[in-house]
C-alpha cells in the first residue's frame, strides 16, 4: 500500500464565498487562523471533526473540499 497526501480547495473556496477571509471561516468551523493558514498550506492535516466543519462552513461535501492522492 503506498502512502498519500490530502490535498484541499480551501483557498479556491473561500475565493468562490464571496473571498471569505480567514478569520471567518475559522470563527465558522470552529478553529483558529493559524490553523486554517497550515491547513491551506498542506502543513497540517485536520481532524475528521474539523474537516466536517470546514466542509459545512462551506454547505458542500467533504470531498468537494478535501481529497486524497497516492504518492509513490
């Protein structure tokens, strides 16, 4: 089984939700900045309870904001 890396569309999202900042998409999924920051970065991977969160700050599915890629 080979290893992977989860990759998100935070960024692009936030973008599309009227440029949402940071800070309020954190207020709304329940985390600091920061942690959206390393999330968006690929510096953080975030719990199942935070990704969930996120995914319904923005009313999408899960898979509309995270997804995963095999790496060699």
């Amino acid at each position: 089984m080979g290893k992977f890396i989860i990759r998100n569309r935070i960024r692009r999202l936030r973008f599309d939700s009227e440029e949402m900042t940071q800070q309020e998409l954190a207020n709304r999924a329940g985390c600091t900045r920061q942690t959206i920051i390393a999330i968006e970065q690929g510096k953080y991977v975030p719990s199942l309870e935070l990704a969930f969160g996120i995914a319904r700050s923005f009313d999408v599915p899960l898979e509309r904001v995270f997804h995963c890629e095999e790496i060699e």
